[in-house]
C-alpha cells in the first residue's frame, strides 16, 4: 500500500507530483524507486503490485503520475492500465520497460498510456517524459472556478446564499464543491448544515510549510450533499494564526482540488478577505432593497475595484426581494450601481430562518421553494457563464505547474 514519505520543513509540496508505481517484479523495486526518488519536483507515494492494492489507492489518495512497469509479463499490466486509464482520465500514465521495438511500444500507448521510457532508464529521459505528461494533463485538471459571496451590510443573507449555492453548484456539476468560510472569528456556514467539522481553518494553518493537497483532502469535511467543508476556526483566537499568506494557499489548493469552489466572505475588507478576492474568478456582492445595504454594496464594489479587482468579476446579487413591490426596485439598485443586476432571491424570511435553525439546505427543506429556484438559477449562470480561467491567467494568478517544472 501507499506510505506517505515525509519531507524537512522548507519543502513547498503543494508544488510537488505525486508519484506511484506500479510493479510486479520485486528485483526491479529498488532500481526504479530509486529513480523515480530522485526527480526533484516528485514526491513518491508508494509502491503497488496489484489492481486490488492500486485501486485502494486511487480511491485514498490524491495521485498524478503513475508508473507501470510492464515486465517481465506485460499483458496483465497492460489490463491494468486500460482500466486506469478509463476511470481516472487526469492521472498520467508512463510505461516503463527493457523491451523496445515497435509493438512493445505501442502496446501500452493505445492501452492509454503517455509515455514510453526504455531500461536502462536514462534520467534525463525520465524527467523529460514526467515534465511532458505533466503540463498536459495537470493543465487541464487545474482549472477551476473560485466564487467569494459577500454582504458589505451585515444580515443580508450572504452566508446563506453562499452555503446553498455551494450545494446547488455541486449537483447541478455533479462534482463536490469546495466551500471555505473565512469569516474566521464568527462564521457559521457549518451550522446551516447542521455539521460539526472533527478539523478546521486552523489545523490547516497549523500544517505550517507540510501544508499540500493530500493534508487538505484529510481536513475537509465530505458533506452528504456534493459539499466538501473547510469550517472557520474553533477559537476566536485562533483567527490569529490565519495570515494572508496562509488563506492564499488554502484557496490555491482548494481551486486546484475542486473544479468550483465556493467562498463566504465576512463584509469587511483587511488584507485576509484580499487574499482570497484577488483569487476570484467571480465575485458576488449581497444586498438588500433598502438603501444603506445599496450604498454599502456599492462602496464595496467600488474599494474591490481600486484594490484591482477587474470590475467584470464583480456582480451584485440582490436578496428577499418583496414580490409586492416597494420604495426601492431592482431597477433602482441597476441604476444606482450602472450594473444589471447578476440574480435575484424571493423573499420568504421564515422559511429559510427555518431552513438555518434545522442546519439542513433549503433544498432539503423543500425542493420546490422559489428561494431554491432562484439559488439555481444563479449557480446555472455561474456554471453555463463563468468559465475556468485559461491556462496562462491561471499560472500567472495562482501559479502550480509553472513553480514544480522548473524547480
């Protein structure tokens, strides 16, 4: 099975490959262990010699390059592979082998690997093929959308939102979205899910330089609902040891772990909330029909946008919204903040009151609440308009490959 191997401090292994082999003939254990050890932006999980034992974990552990060892008896491997390469289409594939003529070659190619590298294995070879499945197939499994909901104006509903939308997002993808809550002294994203998270915010900051995606993955809290749970701290005090280096990287490795990620913001803005906005790929500001919550969404929006928020990230989402009509309209908000308006949510006050004091979604609750409808709808906007950020934005953004393929 998988041993986690363990690094000094000082080692940065959000930045590392994660590395298996898979290998049925224990003379050549050694050798390309010692191989694989060697390359400087890998971390080696371990060595497997089985399907049973590969697919325990795959199913455990956050993997990005497998090598197959296809002697002495290539067949067998080459199944394994086939299956590998079907069920987990991120995870790169490279065969290693003495055999090098033609069909030794193409076989485990077409049976999905991405590389071929020849014993003797030659380093420079070796590294080249890992730098070359990498860039490919991490470029595209990195791409992610990072949602922040906010209400400068305080009981606006933006926690509220921000937990339901998180849900919707997850089964309208069918993918677990992450969900963040950096309000950090006084959050309760996990209270409307009725949720009392074993880890937290704070563990994570504890994790210090070990910090990574596999020490993530073990904090999160799974959700029965397509949500995976970073809840803020405990402690009030441990609010202090959350930096704005630190929320950086836990958003890093959230948008590279889920394809949508979902934060919930406290109103104010102090170089931790930046941290996260400037991280954005859309940024939903939570007001109500009244004037001051207009006018502090607008300044909100306005300050984002001197902080160097591109204003095309930044759109208003205007909460209990009163069918019956009242001193001040979404037309109104449209004019005062010369932007359409992004969604608008009913107002039905008690219900989801309801919905918080049972720590259940409002889907839960009741599938067919207009509240629920228009929390869908926002999230198919978000899904069908607010694509992943190209790969140069994102290396430039958030950084991965870039740091580990030229270290």
């Amino acid at each position: 099975m998988l041993a986690d191997t363990l690094f000094p401090r000082g080692v940065d292994m959000s930045n590392l490959l994660h590395v298996c082999l898979y290998n049925t003939d224990p003379k050549s254990s050694k050798e390309l262990q010692e191989h694989i050890t060697s390359l400087n932006f890998a971390r080696f999980l371990g060595e497997v010699g089985n399907s049973e034992d590969l697919a325990r974990a795959l199913g455990s552990t956050e993997v990005n390059v497998i090598f197959f060892h296809l002697d002495p008896k290539p067949e067998p491997v080459l199944e394994v592979i086939d299956q590998v390469a079907t069920r987990y289409p991120t995870i790169a594939l490279i065969a290693v082998s003495h055999q090098s003529d033609v069909n030794a070659v193409l076989a485990p190619m077409r049976a999905g690997c991405d590389q071929f590298v020849c014993e003797p294995i030659d380093p420079t070879d070796l590294s080249n093929a890992v730098a070359r499945v990498a860039s490919r197939r991490l470029a595209r499994s990195t791409k992610s959308r990072v949602i922040c909901v906010a209400a400068p104006s305080g009981g606006s509903g933006a926690t509220s939102i921000a937990c339901n939308l998180a849900l919707e997002i997850g089964h309208l993808s069918d993918r677990e979205c992450g969900l963040l809550d950096l309000d950090t002294q006084f959050g309760d994203v996990a209270t409307n899910f009725d949720s009392e998270p074993r880890y937290t915010l704070h563990d994570l900051a504890d994790s210090g330089d070990h910090l990574d995606r596999s020490i993530l993955a073990s904090t999160v809290t799974a959700l029965p609902c397509k949500v995976a749970l970073v809840a803020r701290p405990e402690m009030v005090e441990h609010d202090e040891t959350l930096t704005p280096e630190v929320i950086h990287r836990i958003v890093e490795l959230m948008s590279s772990a889920y394809e949508n990620v979902v934060i919930d913001l406290p109103g104010h803005i102090n170089p931790k909330t930046l941290a996260a906005l400037h991280q954005a790929d859309l940024i939903l500001v939570v007001s109500q029909l009244i004037v001051p919550s207009i006018r502090n969404a607008k300044r909100y929006f306005d300050a984002l946008a001197r902080s160097g928020i591109p204003e095309d990230r930044l759109e208003y989402v205007v909460n209990r919204v009163d069918g019956r009509g009242g001193r001040v309209t979404i037309k109104d908000v449209e004019e005062a903040v010369k932007k359409p308006v992004y969604g608008s949510i009913p107002n039905d006050y008690q219900f989801v009151a309801k919905s918080i004091d049972l720590g259940r979604p409002i889907a839960a609750v009741d599938s067919n609440s207009p509240v629920r409808v228009a929390i869908r709808k926002v999230a198919q906007k978000i899904l069908t308009t607010t694509t992943a950020p190209d790969l140069a934005g994102e290396q430039a953004r958030r950084g991965f490959l870039s740091r580990f393929l030229t270290k």
